[in-house]
C-alpha cells in the first residue's frame, strides 16, 4: 500500500493518519452512544478519551523510541527543540548515542 493518501503543494495527507483520525471518531462516537444508553455522563467519557488518546500517542512514541530505532541508544535526552512528528510536536525523549 502506498503511504500517501495525496500531496496537495507542501500538505501530505498519509494513511496511517487519516486511519488512526477515523479510528478516534469511531471510538468517539461508538463511546459516546454506550454512554447515554447506560445513563453514564458524556462529559466523563470525553474527558476519559481525551486523555486515553494522548496517553496512547505518547506511548506509542515512547515505544518506537525505545524499540525499533537503532540510532537511539545510550543516555536519555530530552530535547523540546526538535519536533518529534506529529505525536509529539512540543518534544522529543531519545536515547543519544
């Protein structure tokens, strides 16, 4: 599968974000219609998902950092100068070796 969704000048839109986008809606919405069924208050739901996913994205950073780059590894540093993608825009943890 090609990675790009479509290139419109300097934005690319990839799949694997439009995919992780639609996969939080879904849950979102999926979620969300359980709860009012249940009679459980909406606004603990949205306020439970907001931090599940950004806690998912960190983790998911924190995973890749750890796991599957060879060029991270040694000592800790966190540099909040250099972007970390999209995930983590304000800084990145890397091993420096």
């Amino acid at each position: 599968m090609h990675p790009i969704l479509f290139e419109i000048g300097p934005f690319t839109l990839r799949w694997y974000g439009t995919m992780i986008a639609t996969a939080c809606l879904v849950g979102y919405w999926v979620v969300r219609g359980e709860a009012q069924r249940n009679s459980i208050a909406v606004e603990k739901v949205e306020e439970f998902l907001l931090f599940a996913i950004v806690a998912a994205v960190i983790g998911a950073r924190l995973y890749y950092v750890a796991f599957t780059e060879p060029e991270f590894s040694g000592t800790i540093h966190l540099r909040p100068w250099r972007s970390g993608g999209a995930d983590l825009p304000f800084m990145e943890l890397s091993w420096a070796g």
